[in-house]
C-alpha cells in the first residue's frame, strides 16, 4: 500500500484519460470524480477504473469523444443518453435535475447509454449541496450481471445501487447521505483485491455448492456470484430491491433491463430524482429535526468501546477529511495496474512520484 499525494495522483488520471483518446477537459473532469471517489474512501469507484475504461474506449462500448444528449423532455423531465464517459454524463444529468428542480420544486432525469457513472454520492453530493434532497435508481442494462437471486448462485442482475441525499444545512458538517450497491459489496471491491491475494469475506459470495468463492480472480472469471444485500438469510430483500431499481431505472431512463445471459454492455441506466424541501417545510424546520434525529441516534451506546454510531455518509465525511491531510492510499495490485497502463501508454514519467 502506497500513500499518493490528490494533485499528483488527479494529475496522472488526467494524463492517462487523454491519451486513450478524451479532450483535456474530458480527462479533467473524469479524474477528479474518480480521484474523488478515492478521496472518500471507495477506491472501488477511484483510479482503479481508468484500465478497464481503456479496454471499453478500445472495444467501442465507450466513446471518449461522445457529449451526452437531451433525448426526451417534458416539462419536469428529461431522458439523457449518449455513450459518453458516465461522469461526463452523470454531471451533465445532475445540473439539468437542479435546475428543473429548481423551477418546478421537483426534478426527474432519467439516463440510458452511459458509460460507468461510477460514485452515485458524487452525483447526490452535488444535489444536496443546492439544498435539494436526491433520490436514484442506477441499473447496468442487462450488463454487468453478478446477483443471484436468493437460494441460487447464478448471475442475474448488476449491482444495482440506490442513493438518497438530505441536505443538512447547519445541522450536521456533512449532509446525509446513503448510497450503496444492492449486493453485499459493489463489484468494484472485489476487483481491488484482485491480484492481491488476499481471500475474499465469506458473506460476499456464493457458489452452486453454497460455499463463497475464494478469490477475487476466481469472480472474475465468472465463479460463482455476488449475494444480494442481507446475505444468506435475508437476501430476499436485498435482491427485490435490486429487481425494483433495475425496473425504475429502465422505466425512467426509458432503457433495457437484464434479460439474458450475454449482454456485455457495461454502462449505466438510472432515474434521478431532486425535491426541493421548501415545498412542504422550512430549511430552519428541515435543520431542527435533522439535529433532533441525529443526536437521538447518536445518544445509543456503543456494545464495544471501539465501534461507535455513524449517520449515513459520514464515513465519507471522514475519511475525506483524513485523505485530504495525508494523501490517499493506493493498493498494490491497484498501483501495478497504473504502472502498467502508464507502461503501454507511454506516460511513465507522469506517475505520482510514489507509484514509480
Ligand atoms: P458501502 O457499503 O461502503 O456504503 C453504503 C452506505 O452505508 C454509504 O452511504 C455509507 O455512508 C453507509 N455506511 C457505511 N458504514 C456505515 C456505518 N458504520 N454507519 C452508518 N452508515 C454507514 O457502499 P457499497 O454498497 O460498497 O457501494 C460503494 C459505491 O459503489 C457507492 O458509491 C455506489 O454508488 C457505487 N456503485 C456504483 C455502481 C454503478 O454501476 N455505477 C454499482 C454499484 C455500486
């Protein structure tokens, strides 16, 4: 494990987006979303996608020249699409949700064809900040499968996050914010391992035998599948959850749903949505209970001096805090494949000074 500098590390990202084919613009804005997943602790969501969005500009599933587009609209509503990076995408959809929102008090945006929108939060981040709450359904397409339903260990839908945003105002430093994959894990952590050698938890996955699948690179030639949120016991809900999203992200993106085994594309559908509060209360109110509710929850003790009670997205909150002073950790097998990546790119001297 090697700490890396933000500058540097966003640097190097940008230089590696352009030289598989992105504007520097393009480039810029897609390596500050991935080195601000980094940043708040989901490296699964960070620079370890620049590789495998090098293998997608270079099988066409990706166009890194692509501008996403207005497709459909009504008069609170939009249909976004166009294969473009999902962080151009995600940006895009997200300024016309705020701006809808912010004329009508209630905004949806659905996307279809994007590529990888990675952090949700990112895109509830933005939200929140204007004072809006947020609330998503992001599904693969029919790509990506890795949930089994309960009681079987074969791949049936993608890791189908869903995210909602609370603006907290003066209340808490940080605003609420829940974003996370309908499986027990995102993918995304699972490929951190790989490479490293490491086994991965036991709950995570499961095979036709019912035993987790060992390894990270095992997954990834296909063993076995991720176990939807709750586990081998109450996967049931995690798993209807994920059938709901996968639902309300192609309804509104208004794009396909996994429906056989060899569908290969690898981006994103989804349904946004913003809702300004002052509709039905005060921002002063909106704080009140915010603080009211916090300080409840937080009044419960703790079982074990170590563990202590968290509120939704402070985790992130947190961990960004500590990165920004000390740099963000990269992981070995992650770091291998930047040296190899800047390797066949010919950008060796633009690695961070500690990832040489
Ligand atoms: P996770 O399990 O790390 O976190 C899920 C949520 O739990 C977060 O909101 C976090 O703030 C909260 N949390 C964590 N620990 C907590 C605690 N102790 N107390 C209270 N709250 C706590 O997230 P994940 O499911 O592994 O997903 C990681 C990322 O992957 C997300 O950002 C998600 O958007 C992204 N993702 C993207 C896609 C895609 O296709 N674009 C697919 C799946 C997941």
């Amino acid at each position: 494990m090697t700490s890396t500098d933000v500058d540097a590390l966003e640097a190097f990202a940008t230089r590696a987006i352009e030289a598989y084919g992105a504007s520097k613009d393009v480039a810029q804005t897609v390596s500050n979303s991935l080195v601000s997943a980094d940043l708040v602790g989901h490296s699964s969501h960070g620079v370890v996608r620049i590789p495998y969005y090098e293998a997608q500009a270079n099988d066409g599933s990706l166009d890194p020249t692509a501008t996403p587009t207005i497709e459909s609209a009504g008069p609170f509503t939009q249909v976004v699409g166009g294969a473009a990076f999902g962080q151009i995408t995600g940006r895009y959809a997200v300024e016309e949700l705020i701006e809808t929102a912010n004329s009508h008090g209630v905004g949806i945006v659905g996307i279809r064809d994007s590529g990888h929108l990675g952090r949700i939060g990112e895109w509830a981040n933005r939200v929140t900040e204007e004072g809006l709450l947020f609330m998503s359904w992001v599904n693969l397409q029919g790509g990506a499968q890795r949930i089994a339903p309960p009681g079987t260990a074969d791949r049936r839908l993608g890791t189908n996050p869903i995210t909602f945003g609370v603006p907290t105002f003066d209340a808490l430093p940080f605003d609420l914010l829940y974003d996370g994959a309908t499986s027990q894990v995102a993918h995304g952590k699972i490929i951190e391992r790989d490479g490293s050698g490491e086994t991965l938890p036991v709950d995570w996955t499961t095979t036709g035998s019912g035993d987790p699948v060992e390894y990270a690179a095992d997954f990834e030639e296909g063993i076995g599948a991720l176990l939807p949120l709750g586990g081998r016991e109450t996967g049931y809900k995690g798993f209807d959850l994920a059938v709901m999203t996968e639902l309300f992200a192609s309804i509104i993106g208004d794009g396909p749903v996994s429906a056989k085994e060899d569908q290969n594309w690898q981006g994103n559908g989804a349904a946004f949505i913003a809702i300004d509060p002052e509709i039905f209360t005060t921002r002063e109110e909106l704080s009140i209970r915010v603080k009211a509710l916090s300080e409840y929850i937080r009044s419960a003790e703790p079982i074990e001096d170590s563990l202590e009670v968290l509120l939704p997205g402070e985790p992130e909150y947190r961990t960004s805090e500590e990165r920004r002073q000390n740099g963000i950790p990269i992981e070995d097998a992650v770091a291998d494949g930047l040296r190899n990546l800047a390797n066949e790119l010919n950008i060796e001297h633009e690695l961070p000074t500690s990832l040489r």
